[in-house]
C-alpha cells in the first residue's frame, strides 16, 4: 500500500481521527470560540481528512480551501452532510513549488495533516515564514516522530525500525524530509516568529484487532529494509513471517509515536 494511496488514507483515517489530541483540537476550537464563520486552508488535504476532524469543532459558516497536488484525492475530499454552512473548494496545487499560491487570499486558520514529516528543513522554514507573515493561526496534526513500539518483540524489530525511520528522511518531493525531527523544528521556528504553542501525542495504538493496519505497515518496515539496512533478504523475509504470525495469532499490538501542534500569533485574540 503506497504513503498516498486512496486505500492507505481509507485505512488510517478512522484510527487518525482516534489518535488527534483532543486538548490541542480544543486550543484550535477556542481560537474561533463566538466567531459565526470561518475560512480554512488545509495544505495536502489527501482525501479530506482534515475537514472531516475538525470541521464538527470550528464555527458553524466555514469555507474551505482543499489543496493537493493528487487530483485524485481531490476528487475524493468532499463535504460532510451533515455540516450544512460548510463550502469546499478544491485546488490542484503543487505545494514544494506553488505553496505561496495555496496561501493567498483572506484566510482565519491553515492546518495540515500527515505533512510535516514528509516535508526538508527548507521547505518547512518556508512554510512557517509565509504562515508568520500573515500571522495566521497553524495546526498541523498527525506528525510522525519515530516512535514504533511492536509486542510481542521480535527479532531485528529494533534494525528494521531503524531502517524506516532513515528511510522517513529520504525525498519525498519537497527535499531531503525532516522524517521524526519536523514537529520539534516545526515548533522551534514558529515559537521563533513569536507564535505560542499548544502540543500533545496522538499516538496510533493498534491493538490486537487491527491486523490490517499493522500488516501494511509492518509491510512497509520491510520493503525499505533492502534500502536502510545491512540485513539480508532472508532475515527481513524471517521478522516479516514472525510479525505476521503474532498478528495471526491475535497477539500483534503497535504503538506509533505522532505529534499535533497547534501555533497562533502571540497578541491575537
Ligand atoms: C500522508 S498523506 C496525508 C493526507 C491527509 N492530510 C490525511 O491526513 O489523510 C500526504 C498528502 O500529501 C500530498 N502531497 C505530497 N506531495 C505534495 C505536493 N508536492 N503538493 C501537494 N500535495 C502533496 C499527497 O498527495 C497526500 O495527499
């Protein structure tokens, strides 16, 4: 299953939308406390995810601006029904190269989800000079920090995590990727442009039901193994089929370490 695929964000969604952390979605919901209307940009909006979070906690008139460069996500993220004020645009825009252009235009809030971590240093620099400039309020949810802790341990658990998390730091078309370390440098540049932050987990913690999940991602440990590693084929194929039968076996528990961080202009109301 492919970092963005229509399957992939399916399958994760409900378990993101469990794992957000709820006192940073309520610093978010507060900022707009009393306000009637509300104009949001959500920068790789996938399939809408985003929207579906956090639109039942903003203001009832909202307006929101999608942004992908994959328009088939954009074709997927819709507007919820039961939110009958809420008007969605969708925009194919190629964020590493136009990201100013996402930006324009009057807005209350951007938010994000599961970007950071794909993003380099430069890029998200850039990313907080243009939010700062404009002094707008930024959530960015879901933020991959390295954290992967798989029960029952098996063999070469700690090599193959190793692995994906050197992987995490290949270009996933914005640069070398911050991987792990962009929610600190996230919250550094933004405390840096006098922004107050809120942060907290939000923590995937699989439990031994959620055997797909794990599977897929247990899958993606192991097809970047060849690539991070010095482990053979067969040793990689061997901690794959152990993994495996403890999911099989309904003994397979995962937790994976995320971050949400909610940064707003010191001085605005
Ligand atoms: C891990 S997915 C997260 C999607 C969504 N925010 C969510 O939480 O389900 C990363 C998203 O970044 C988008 N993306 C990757 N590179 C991009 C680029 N250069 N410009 C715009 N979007 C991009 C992908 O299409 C994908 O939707």
């Amino acid at each position: 299953m492919k970092g963005f695929s229509v399957e992939w964000l399916a399958l994760r969604e409900p378990y993101d939308l469990a794992a957000r952390n709820a006192l940073v979605r309520d610093a978010v919901a507060n900022a707009f406390l009393g306000q009637a209307a509300i104009s949001v940009v959500d920068l790789a909006c996938g399939a809408g995810a985003t929207l579906r979070a956090l639109g039942p906690h903003l203001p009832p008139r909202q307006s929101w601006r999608l942004v992908d460069n994959s328009l088939s996500l954009l074709a997927r993220a819709f507007t919820p029904g039961h939110l009958p004020h809420v008007t969605v645009t969708t925009t194919p825009i190629d964020l590493a190269r136009d990201l100013e252009l996402a930006l324009d235009g009057p807005l209350d809030l951007v938010t994000t989800s599961a970007l950071l971590d794909l993003v380099s240093t430069e890029w998200l620099d850039r990313l907080v000079v243009e939010v700062a400039a404009r002094r707008l309020p930024f959530y960015a949810a879901l933020t991959y920090d390295g954290r992967s802790v798989a029960a029952p341990p098996a063999r070469l658990d700690v090599e193959l995590l190793a692995g994906f998390n050197l992987h995490q730091r290949t270009d996933k078309g914005f640069g070398p990727a911050l991987g792990p370390s962009a929610a600190v440098r996230a919250a550094e540049r933004f405390e840096h442009f006098g922004y107050a932050l809120v942060q907290g987990r939000s923590d995937w913690v699989f439990g031994t039901d959620d055997r797909a999940i794990q599977d897929a991602l247990f899958a993606g440990w192991a097809e970047v193994g060849p690539l991070t590693t010095g482990l053979s084929a067969d040793d990689i194929a061997q901690w794959l089929a152990q993994r495996r039968a403890y999911l099989a076996a309904g003994r397979s528990s995962l937790r994976v370490g995320h971050v949400d961080i909610f940064a707003r202009p010191i001085g605005s109301r």
